[in-house]
C-alpha cells in the first residue's frame, strides 16, 4: 500500500509532535519517505499511483462487473454477493495453506466450490420467486437473511483474525527506480485478463448477447425463442464466479477477514449504480477509476480521506448521470 501523512502525528505517551506533511511510497518492502518533488520523483509517484490504482481496481471491476450480471439479468438486488467475495478468500487461503495445494489446483477448487454453493442458493432459495409480482423486495428479504446468517457462520467458524494466502510470488521486482510486489503484478494481471475475458463473453457470444437481451426486455427476449430462466442461473452462476474470483485474487495480494464484508457490499452496489445497472462495461470502468482514486488520494494527501473522496467522486458522477455512465 501507500502511505501519506499530514497534521499531526501522535508520538509515544500520547503527545503530540509538530504538524508536517510527507509523502512515504513503497520500496524494497520498506516505506520511503519522499521530500523532494522533483520529475523523476512525480514521474517515480504517478507510475506507484497507476500500478496500485489498477492492482486495487481491477480486483473491484471484477466483482463490480459479477454484481450487474445478477442486477441487470436477474434484476434481484443480491446482497449475499459480498460474502461470495470473502469466500473465494476463504477457500483459497485452506486449499493454499492449509491443505498445501498447487494455486492453480486450488483456484479450480475453489471456484468449483462457490459454483457449487450458488448452484444450490439458486435451487432452493431464488428459483421459486422468479414468477413472483413482487419478487425484487421479496428477494431482498430472502437474500439479506441469508447474508446474515452466512456472515455469522464465517465469524463463527474462522474468527476475525486476518488470514494472509502464501504464494511463490512474494518478492520485489524493479524497473528503474520503482520497485513491486510481484504478487501484486501477478494478481493484477490474472484480473486483467478475466475482465476481457468477461467483456468478450458479453459482447461476442451467444449466450452473451442473450443475456443483453434479457437485461433490456425480458418478455420480448422470452418471445424471441430465449429460454429466460436457463440464461438467469447461467448469468448468476457466472456472477457469483466473478465475486469468488475477485476475493481470490484479493487474497493473493492482501489480507482480509469476515469484517470486510459490509463495506464491500456497499460498494459494489455503488460502482455498478455508477456504471449503469445493465452495463458491465460501466461497472468495470468505475471500478478501475476507484482504484486508481484511492491511489491518487493516498499517495498526494491521506489515506483515511480515500474512502470520502471515493464517494464524493462517485456522488458527483451519479449528479451528473443518474442513469449512471452507460444505460445499456
């Protein structure tokens, strides 16, 4: 992460020492601190704020881009879908460290896993309210217990100690000045490549574009020879693996527990409401433009205003566009 402090610092004894303003970045595993701001240095401090912005951003554009599959197809306000993030965590951490499995085994597995859990939620909990009048507000009953309920048994079961995934990639890499975790790197690049992967499956495929049409007009797509509730299970199942695959990667690059899961759910609703409840084009970009706000915001001021800017950015965005940056 990056680190910016300004006013005052608190010292040992609960005193107080004299207000200051410093940039500190990461290098080498050490935090640097920064008082000159020359070129090399703004250049040195934009490529730290692009390189985490999108590390950070592309793990939330995925699980941004899974919430508009289940809201725009489904149009089922899913706030079970922060738990399906924390598990992906979960899963990945036992099958990694405690089980001592390969990561690429341990991703299949764990992916197969949260499948398997949305296949059955689905099953038994939301496919009987598909035909329902007023199936929105009595699914958001429905799934709000049941986030309850899964988030008391995570408490329960794991604790909230933070769990760390060891991974073979926990070392620094260095292009000139600026130095990475590769770890970091990695995990960007795997979230990187799943988000084309989504947008070409959204855009190109078959079953991609029946799942646009569904999320424009159901009937029609129902009258046009589309069987409606076969592409809803296969646009959850694909958004709860979007949500799992999100709170894997985030586990590879930084620790979490049970207690992330209210803030996560909040925002994720936020970036796809942004970006246009249909659209996973505008919840992927969202995304990507709050990881590269909390970047900017920490690395230039502090990062306990990262989350204030985050929202009074997305405030202003929504002002101007309450449909949100794309309708469809």
């Amino acid at each position: 992460m990056i680190y910016a402090t300004s006013g005052a610092v608190p010292a040992t004894g609960g005193q107080h020492v004299k207000p200051r303003k410093a940039i500190y970045v990461p290098s080498d595993n050490k935090l640097v601190k920064v008082s000159k701001m020359d070129l090399s240095t703004i250049v040195y401090l934009i490529s730290v704020v692009i390189f985490e912005g999108l590390s950070f951003g592309s793990i939330f554009a995925l699980s941004a881009s899974g919430l508009s599959f289940l809201l725009g197809i489904l149009g089922l306000p899913n706030t079970a879908h922060g738990h399906f993030i924390i598990i992906g965590s979960y899963l990945l951490f036992v099958t990694v460290n405690m089980l001592g499995l390969n990561l690429l085994i341990s991703f299949i597995l764990s992916l197969a896993a949260c499948v398997f859990l949305y296949f059955a939620i689905e099953r038994t909990i939301m496919r009987p309210f598909y035909g329902s009048p007023d199936r929105s507000s009595t699914y958001l009953v429905l799934m709000a217990g049941l986030s309850l309920t899964i988030g008391n048994i995570l408490e329960r079961l794991l604790t909230t100690d933070d769990r760390t995934v060891t991974t073979p990639f926990e070392f620094s890499i260095y292009i000139g000045a600026f130095s990475a975790r590769f770890h970091h790197l990695v995990a960007s690049l795997i979230a990187i490549a799943i988000l084309s992967i989504v947008l070409f499956f959204n855009r190109k495929t078959k079953t991609g574009k029946a799942m646009r049409a569904i999320s424009q007009d159901r009937e029609i797509a129902s009258a046009m020879g589309i069987d409606v509730k076969k592409v809803s299970t296969q646009a959850g199942i694909l958004g709860s693996c979007l949500a799992s695959l999100a709170g894997m990667i985030y586990a590879l690059s930084y620790s979490f527990d049970p207690t992330l899961i209210g803030g996560w759910i909040l925002l994720n609703f936020a970036l796809v409401t942004v970006g246009g409840v249909r659209s996973v084009l505008g919840s992927i970009i969202v995304g990507i433009i709050y990881g590269l706000v909390q970047a900017t915001v920490t690395v230039t001021w502090n990062p306990i205003f990262a989350e204030y800017m985050l929202f009074t950015t997305l405030f202003i965005m929504l002002f101007i566009r309450p449909q949100g940056l794309f309708r469809k």
